[in-house]
C-alpha cells in the first residue's frame, strides 16, 4: 500500500506520485548522512496552478493506493476516469479542490 498525490482537472489527470517512496528515499538519505533526494513534486506550486486555472476546476488529494500502483492508477485514470475519481474523492484527503457543482434548479 502506497500513499500517492493525485491532481486532475475537467480535461483530465495532471499527475500521479508515489509520496511514500520518496519519504523512504529521503529518510535512508537523512540517515546515511547525505543530503535527501529533490521530492518528485511542490505540492505549493500545484496549488498555485489549480488557483491560476480556475477554469479548468483542479482538485489535488492524497490518498492510500491499496494495491495499485501509480501506472495502475493511470491507466484507471484512462480506462473510467469518473469511477477513479470519486473513489479518490471518497477514500482521500482533500488538499485543493475547484470542483465545479451544479447547483438544484428549484421549480
């Protein structure tokens, strides 16, 4: 089970990233006395995306992956897109979100 980062938008999957490789990555670093690997994503500068594109109604979660691995969760992505994310929306941890909702038509 891995805890991934997943930012999309109305046109599709920006990125997927693996966050606890990198931690383990960064902590045997730390450890061995040398300096930690540059991590593979600046969660602030994906931020400052989503809130530059208010058009395109970014969302940003982490979430833990189960059994699927960041190429499974692309392809899920790929496959059917809209049962990925509202899994994703369900089971994460909401970091941004822009999502576009329609509001009730009162008659």
């Amino acid at each position: 089970m891995s805890q991934l980062l997943a930012m999309w938008c109305n046109t599709g999957l920006g990125c997927v990233v693996d966050l606890e490789d990198y931690s383990k990555k960064a902590t045997w670093a730390v450890l061995k006395g040398n300096k930690p690997p540059e991590a593979p994503v600046n969660i602030n500068l994906l931020k400052i995306r989503a809130r530059a594109n208010l058009d395109r109604h970014y969302e940003i979660y982490t979430f833990n992956s189960g059994d699927f691995d960041v190429a499974a969760i692309e392809e899920l992505f790929d496959s059917s897109p809209q049962i990925i994310v509202d899994w994703i929306r369900s089971n994460g941890d909401c970091i941004h979100s822009d999502r576009q909702r329609v509001a009730a038509v009162i008659v």
